[in-house]
C-alpha cells in the first residue's frame, strides 16, 4: 500500500515539522539507474581511497553534531545527550572500518598445492537497508561503513517517522565525497519494499526491526536468493547472582533499561535476581528510576523523554494492566503525566513470572521486569525462556562461575558485570527470533561481500590445466 504523505512528528510536542511527498515510481527508477552506476564505479575504486571517505564522513559527523543530535531528538525524542553521544559513534565507526576495515578485506593466502591461491572478498553491489527509527542514525551507521568500505552501494528505506534524519544521512556521504547516489535515500513506505527486493540491481538486504516485520521481508527475500542480515526483536535477560556486586548492578540497571526511554532492541528487559539479593536490588532498582527526570528531550537535564508514537505508548499501558492483573506489582512509575507528547512515566514490576506479558512480550520502553530465581540455574533457565535471543547481561563476582554459565544462555551477545552494547570492534547480531547474520566487526565487514576462492595453478607455457581436457 503507498503512502500519500511523509510527515515528521516531534513526539513531546505532537506537533508535524515537516511534510514530504514520497518518491514516485519515476523517481525511484533514475535513483536505482543512478545507484547502479556509483556501485560501479565505486567496486573499481581501491580500497584504501574508499577508506578516505569514511574518515570524511566521520568529520563531517563531528563537525554537525550539534544540528544532527538536534534533529534526532526533534524526530523521536531522545534526549538531546543521547542524541549527541549517538552522532559520536557514528563517527567512531566510521574511524574504526577506515583504519581496521582494508587489512580485514585483503586477501587471505591459503596453503595449497597451487603457487597463489588465496580468498578474495568482492563486493556484491547494492544493499537495500530497511531501517528502523529508534537509534535513526546509528542503525545506519553500524551498516553503511563496513557495506560501503567492502566495495558496495546502499538504498535506504528508513523508517517514516524519521524522514530529515533521512535525508541527512545521504548528504554526509555525499559530502564525503562519494561517486554521487553511491548513499541513496528513498522516501517510501513499507510498500514499495517488495518490488524493491524484485528489482534485479538490488543484490542483498539488512533489516532491524521488529520479528515479524523481519520474517516477512525475509521470505520476499528468499524469493529472489537475495542474502539477509536480519537484527530484530529481543527481551534481554539481565540476570543478577547473589554474589554480584548489588549496588553497582542495580545502578546499571537504570542505564540498560532506560536509555533511549527503553526503545532499543539491546535494552536490558527481564531482570532476573537471585532470591538471595532480590528485595536489595529491587528497591535500589526502583530508587534509581524514580529519580530519573521525565521531559523535554531538549534540557540537557532529562534522563527519559517522550516515546516515539502514540501507539507505542498505548502498547506499554496494556502489556501492564495484563501483568498486573495477573499478579505482579508495579514499584514505581506506570502512569501518563498530563500534557501533550507520547509520555510515560518509568516503571518497575515486581513478582513477575515469565508467562506474564512485560516477560513473555518484547515490551519497548521504560518497563522493566523483575523475576525471581532460587538459583544460578534457574536464573539460566529463565533467562533463556523466550524466543529471542539478541543479548544479555551476567552480573557475578565469580568469574570462573561466570565462564562456565556463558555457554548455556542463548543470546548473540553476553555481557559480564557490564550494560549490552554495539560495538564497531565486535560482531553484533542474534538467534532464535532476534534474527541471523552480524553486523560490525570482521563478520560485519565481510558479511555483503562474494567470498571468493582463487586458485593458482604452476604456469604450463600458457596450456589449460590439464585436468581441463
């Protein structure tokens, strides 16, 4: 179904900033002809010049942080500080591939009989990135550097809801200097997805967003043999063992569920804590978000600001009227402050069981969930009693314990007495439900390239192989 109109909302003020029209069939055609030629030309280009533009794009970042964290607060509502530590990262990894990325796509020697075999990594072409709008820069960013580093172009679909961060993202690489269109933005809904993963100059997809959005772009995928890396939903455990350092993993607590008002798939979503400790947790827990300042997203003093549609919110107040009526308790927070903006004040439940919904659903926002173990292996079992898969965190002071617990938690990522991030260095991605492929890292760099094996034979006065005849 196409859209009539792109509007850009600021959701603490409800108020429209912008209104685009989306692109047409026509508009489409030239930016994919145009996208095709930059890749092109772009694949012939070497290496070491592609890593130029990063480190320009990365300049650029930093020279603009000001209006683009100005923009993404405006366009979602983080909190400007937030806002500006995202644009930093960006800038990271755009600094990391440009340094690290060329010794990592250069071609492996492999030992054979032959004279010079070897692995090469060749770009595929052009990867459509349909992205959504809660980190509406740096989910860009953890894809764009490596993609385009490896040789490859990039056709954005990003979310609606986000169109000037959009916009904005093209212009850094046009900027950068980049063959122009290599970086194309298209103002589109979901509909126009289909036909685009149909279109022939489009080679591989990457998705973040929500399971069931990803199953099905997935399979239209599948259909055309286009490979995928697909981040998706997750309800990050955050388990807490009786010997863990309570207070410092209580005030990590706050950080992991609220940053971002709770609107990130890597927010840390089921607290699970020993009985032992459980009460001294919960009520640090709880303490720690009372105090956190609800507002305008814009004052360097708010800690949480609005989420980002209405309907989000409307999600949030039902998944806890469910659980509380099936027995948890709310310690803090739950209620709607009066006023315009998409509000919520931040919450803690407590005596949550895993078939309640702020457990068993991905709740994406500032509620978090305490669950009780009696036990480390009942806190493992807990902890993987979903079905995503996409992080968690192990708070213990035993670390022998902890290297021994690692294996059996089904996650992408785990996290030892610290909150679950991306990081340019490391490869970040999920099982189960939360999707498949990485992103970041050497898997990242190399995850949109033709691994390819080249085998070198002993020269024979220019015969065929013999093995050709």
């Amino acid at each position: 179904m196409s859209v009539r109109q792109i509007n850009s909302v600021n959701p603490a003020t409800e108020q429209v900033l912008a209104r685009f029209d989306p692109h047409s069939p026509a508009q489409i055609e030239t930016a994919l002809e145009r996208a095709t030629a930059a890749a092109g030309q772009w694949r012939s280009t070497p290496v070491d010049v592609r890593a130029k533009h990063l480190e320009r794009a990365a300049a650029l970042l930093r020279a603009d942080r000001n209006r683009l964290a100005t923009l993404i607060t405006e366009e979602m509502g983080k909190p400007i500080a937030e806002a500006e530590a995202e644009v930093e990262k960006c800038a990271w990894c755009c600094d990391y591939y440009a340094s690290e990325g060329p010794a990592l796509l250069a071609g492996q020697p492999v030992a054979t009989a032959a004279t010079r075999s070897h692995i090469a990594y060749d770009p595929l072409g052009l990867v459509l990135a349909v992205m959504p709008w809660n980190f509406p820069l740096w989910q860009v960013f953890r894809f764009a550097p490596p993609a385009l580093l490896a040789g490859n172009g990039a056709v954005l679909k990003h979310a609606s809801n986000v169109p000037r961060c959009a916009l904005a993202i093209a212009d850094i690489w046009d900027r950068a200097g980049c063959p122009p269109g290599l970086f194309t933005t298209l103002l589109v809904g979901p509909g126009a997805v289909p036909d685009l993963l149909a279109d022939d100059r489009i080679h591989a997809l990457t998705l973040t967003g929500s399971t069931e959005v990803g199953a099905a772009v997935a399979a239209m995928a599948a259909q055309h043999l286009k490979p995928q890396v697909l981040e998706l939903g997750g309800s990050d455990p955050f388990i807490v063992l009786a010997d863990a350092d309570v207070p410092a993993a209580a005030a990590a607590a706050v950080t992991a569920r609220m940053l971002n008002t709770g609107q990130s798939c890597i927010s840390a979503k089921r607290f699970i804590v020993e009985d032992a400790v459980a009460d001294e947790f919960t009520e640090a827990f709880a303490a720690g978000v009372a105090a956190l300042t609800v507002g305008d997203p814009l004052d360097r003093g708010t800690r949480v600001g609005p989420l980002a549609r209405a309907g989000i919110r409307a999600d949030l107040i039902d998944q806890v009227a469910r659980s509380v009526a099936a027995g948890a308790r709310v310690v803090t927070g739950a209620t709607v402050p009066d006023g315009p903006g998409f509000y919520f004040q931040p919450a803690v439940l407590d005596q949550v069981t895993p078939a309640m919904a702020v457990a068993a659903e991905e709740t994406f926002g500032p509620v978090a969930a305490v669950l009780r173990a009696k036990d480390p292996a009942e806190a493992v079992d807990l902890a993987n009693a979903t079905e995503f898969g996409l992080g968690a965190a192990l708070w213990t002071t035993d670390l022998d314990r902890a290297d021994h617990i690692v294996p059996h938690i089904d996650a992408g990522a785990v996290f030892i007495n610290g909150i679950v991030a991306s990081d340019p260095r490391l490869p970040f991605g999920g099982v189960k439900r939360s999707g498949y492929g990485r992103e970041l890292g050497a898997f990242g760099l190399r995850q949109f390239t033709n691994v390819k094996s080249v085998w070198v034979g002993p020269a024979r006065n220019g015969q065929d192989h013999p093995l050709s005849e």
